[in-house]
C-alpha cells in the first residue's frame, strides 16, 4: 500500500500530502512505523485486521511516484492488483473520499506515473478531496496543491485521513466492493 506525496518537510501539510499522512496514520494505529529506506521509498510493515501490510511513501516526487511503487512490486513479487494507491484529489471537495478498484489517473499526475510504470490502470486507489471552497480554476494548479490547508479545513482533513485509514482496514478485512459502499458517500460534515 503506498500513500504519495513529496518528501521533506516543507511539503509537509500540503494538499498533495495527504496519502502520505494517511500512511503514516496506519503505521502509528498499528505501533508501526516507516523508517527502512529501500526502492527510492520509505517503508514499514504492519499488521493491519489479521493481514501483513507494506506500507509505503514514495520518495521520488509525486510525479515520479510509479518509479518506487513499481520497483516495490518487482522486490517483492506483488501484482498491482494487490495494491492500493492513495493519493489526493483536486475534483473531490475537502473531506470527501472515494475508492475504485481501477479507473483512470483523473489528472493526478502520481497516480498517472503509477499507471505508466505498471503498464495500466489495474490497481485500486483510494482518493481524499483537497478542494477548497476557496479553489477557483484561475489558480496555478502546482500552486494550490502545494499550498496547506486552512485552519477550517485543518480539521476536516484530520477526519478525512482518519476515515481513509478505516477505510483500508474495511478493504482488508472485507475487499474494496465492501469499503466502497461504506466509505463513498458524502461525508457528512461542512466543507466537503
């Protein structure tokens, strides 16, 4: 399982980071934690509803991010069907998330690098919203998803992690057709 992002701490916090903290929530939920350097990622294990995990966060840039996954998946002989991708979404509203056991990169230039290095598009992913009610399309894209989110939405964001973390656990334990109908309503709270 990777969550993207960019690594290093001025990236901390940004939109485009929060499949990053979404892995970092399951390895602390799990008295684990990502430490071990290998295939330009940082990883960990963890044993998340009876099941053993490897968790990652890309350390390739988000755009590059199918060149660890995809080195990851050779090293240790996994299919991408096995895999789940999480990563941020620009045309989900702040809160919102949304699993799919395949689709296409909607844009999202990491998930895109995922697809290319894999060679296509089966692999699930799962997506939380970064779109602000303050978003407008007139807005450098590369800006706003670098950019953090508000202290209204701070919040909001905090709960969208946690449900996407529950929501890993349900596909674990239960597969994503399960998750998906748990986890892919509206959120039922402002701002999503």
């Amino acid at each position: 399982m990777a969550g993207l992002g960019n690594p290093g701490s001025e990236y901390d916090g940004t939109r485009h980071n929060v499949g990053f903290e979404t892995v970092e929530r399951l390895a602390r939920a799990e008295g684990s934690r990502l430490g071990r350097r290998e295939c330009q990622a940082v990883t960990g294990r963890a044993r998340i509803g009876g099941t053993d995990v490897l968790l990652a966060r890309p350390l390739t840039y988000m755009n590059a991010s199918g060149e660890a996954i995809s080195a990851l998946l050779k090293k240790y002989g996994f299919d991408p069907a096995e895999i789940l991708v999480i990563s941020d979404d620009i045309d989900l509203g702040v809160g919102a998330i949304r699993l799919k056991p395949r689709g296409s990169s909607g844009g999202q230039k990491g998930l895109k690098s995922v697809e290319q290095r894999l060679g296509g598009r089966e692999f699930a992913r799962l997506r939380i919203g970064i779109r602000g009610e303050h978003y407008s399309r007139e807005i450098e894209l590369s800006d706003y998803v670098l950019s953090r989110f508000s202290r209204s939405e701070r919040p909001i964001v905090d709960e969208a992690v946690e449900r996407a973390a529950e929501a890993v656990r349900t596909w674990l334990a239960h597969g994503i057709i399960e998750a998906m109908n748990r986890f892919n309503a509206p959120p039922e709270f402002p701002g999503a």
